[in-house]
C-alpha cells in the first residue's frame, strides 16, 4: 500500500512501513552544504589511481577518460574518505575546515 502527501508531514506523522509514491535520487536534492571539512584537491600530486572514486560514498569524484578531474561540491558531504584513501605517494587531497 502507498499513500500520496497532499501536504509536508514531519516524520511522526509517517505511517509505518509507509511508501512515497513519488520516487527521489539525490540528484534532486544537492547534500553538499551538510559539510564541515572540505576535500582540497591537487592535480599536479595526483596519480590517479582512482581509489577516491572507488570508495567516495556520494559519487562526489568526477572522472574523465580514465583520470580524476575534480570534486563535485553540491554533492560532497566531507567523509574525507577520499583523503584517507589516497596513496601516501601522491597524498593529492587534504581536507580543509569548510568555510562559507
């Protein structure tokens, strides 16, 4: 069973086990400004070896042709995944307190 919102609910408000008839990705919705620490990329460090676009949990890792061709902001949450995977050899991302 699936109900349609004729209005904003709060989540109390949800029925449980509850379906939203009106399907999202978040494409639609730009989590980017969640961030405290922001991911600073260096192209001329980096080997792209690609583990940051392997593991990033929010697909924030753009990618061309094989190589890393920067940071997608609006969806970028600041894990900082990213930097922790990057081989220590290259260390091409560093995360930076985000300021707005």
């Amino acid at each position: 069973m699936s109900m349609k919102f004729d209005r904003p609910m709060n989540w109390k408000e949800l029925p449980a086990g509850c379906l939203i008839d009106e399907a999202a990705t978040s494409l639609r919705f730009k989590t980017g400004d969640w961030r405290s620490m922001r991911p600073i990329w260096d192209a001329e460090k980096c080997i792209h070896c690609l583990f940051c676009w392997i593991t990033c949990p929010d697909t924030a890792i753009t990618v061309q042709d094989g190589k890393m061709t920067g940071i997608d902001y609006d969806y970028c949450k600041g894990c900082g995944i990213c930097a922790v995977i990057c081989p220590p050899k290259a260390s091409a991302i560093d995360m930076v307190r985000e300021e707005k």
